[in-house]
C-alpha cells in the first residue's frame, strides 16, 4: 500500500473540483447520484450501500 494524495473544493452548492495525484477532475451530485468528469458514476442506496460505476 503506498501513500497517495487527495484533494477535494468546494466550488457551488453540488459541485467540486477535484485534484489527486492521477490529475484533476470535477463533479457534481444531483440527488443520491455523483457524477464526475472522468465519467465515473456514484449512487447512494438505501441501508448504507453505494454503487460505483462509469458512465462513458
């Protein structure tokens, strides 16, 4: 396991910009649902689970 580096501001009500040691990307949560500009998508569920997927 290494050490990695992670980023996140605040940048509207629902929307970030990122910024990791892979680059830097934005996102923003309509409802339960993430989407980032990477076109990675994250969906909150009911009793604490998530589902994590892409869009592109």
């Amino acid at each position: 396991m290494g050490i990695t580096f992670r980023k996140r501001q605040k940048l509207g009500k629902n929307s970030w910009i990122n910024v990791s040691g892979s680059g830097v990307s934005a996102s923003t949560k309509v409802g339960p649902v993430t989407f980032n500009s990477r076109g990675g998508i994250y969906v909150k569920l009911p009793g604490g689970l998530n589902f994590r997927g892409r869009w592109k």
